[in-house]
C-alpha cells in the first residue's frame, strides 16, 4: 500500500510495535485481541459481574414481576421502559465483562516490570511545571479509571510513558498544552 499522502503515525513504545506503521486508511480485520489485567483490575471486574449477575439481574427482575402483577405492561407505561432500559444496559455490561474475560491474560505480578514502565507498573510521576507529584498505575483500557489513577496504556499519559525509566521526563500533548513529567519512582 503506498502513502498517498495519508498521514502515517509511528508509536515505537507500543507493545510489540515498536517498528509498526498505521495508516489511517488502512483496513484491518477485527479481531479478538488478548487484554492485558492487572490481578487488581481482574478482581474488580470479577467482583462487577459477580454483583450483576447475582444482584442486579434479580432486582430487575423483580421490577418487571411487580408490573406484570399491577398489570403496568400497557404501552405507554414509562417506568416498565425504563426497566427494560436499565435491563438493557446490566445485559450488554454483563456481555461486555465475559468477552473480557474470555480474550484476557493476567498479568502475573512477578513480570510487572520495575525498571521501566509497562502493564502493571505504578509510576510516580511530577509534573515538571507545577512541581505536583502523584501516582499511577498503567493498565489497559477495558481497566483504566482516571478517577482513582490507573490509566490506560492507550491515553496520551499511558503512551508517552509507556517504556520510560526512572529520571526520564515525557511530554504530553494535552488540551492545555504541553505538560511534561519526570518519572521519579517504578514499583508493583
């Protein structure tokens, strides 16, 4: 395939990438790709399924009964569609979790790499600029949480980290501008 002017994007710290080129019309068949968990990540994937499953199949469950029993199954009933809705969407998590599960290897905690950043690795980073200092964990997408600081190793963050050592400063491209972050500690 030539380039034809398609804009070509190289990531070389990208997991078994580290020659690959993409371009962006370039036509790829879909398939199951392994993910990545962390022992924590699974766990609390785990206990997600386990709790929607067990818990919240049978509540609604229980919801649909209670408006079949009031005989509520008219069409304009709003609160059986919001029923069927939540359904619908604890239904599709649940899918979502198994497929997961199904395509995915966990990451035994002996081979979280502590010399330079990869799956698993919780990384001490400082912002350069602001001297803020804070906590990461990279993990893979279907696991991150922004919110409680395990990013995902396809974020901006988890790709300019991704392979840095201890004392390497990255920069990352963000909405605000560039910031830029000293690794200044690797562990489990």
């Amino acid at each position: 395939m030539t380039n034809c002017g398609v804009k070509t994007a190289y990531n070389t710290r990208a997991p078994g990438r580290e020659n690959a080129c993409m371009e962006e019309l370039e036509l790829n068949p879909i398939t199951p790709a392994t993910v990545m968990l962390t022992a924590d990540g699974h766990r609390r994937m785990r206990e997600e399924l386990e709790m929607l499953t067990m818990t919240k199949r049978s509540e609604i469950a229980e919801r649909l009964r209670d408006s079949k029993g009031h005989g509520e199954f008219s069409e304009d009933n709003s609160e059986l569609d919001e029923v069927k809705f939540e359904q619908a969407i604890v239904e599709t998590r649940i899918a979502e979790l198994k497929g997961i599960f199904a395509t995915s290897h966990l990451i035994d905690p002996e081979h979280i790499p502590t010399d330079k950043v990869g799956f698993g690795t919780k990384a001490t980073v400082k912002d350069v600029d602001r001297s803020i200092e804070f906590e990461i964990c990279l993990v893979s997408s279907v696991e991150a949480d922004p919110d409680n600081d395990f990013i995902s190793n396809e974020s901006p963050m988890g790709i300019a980290l991704w392979g840095a050592s201890q004392g390497d400063v990255v920069t990352i491209e963000a909405p605000a501008g560039k910031i830029r972050y000293e690794v200044i500690k690797l562990s489990k």
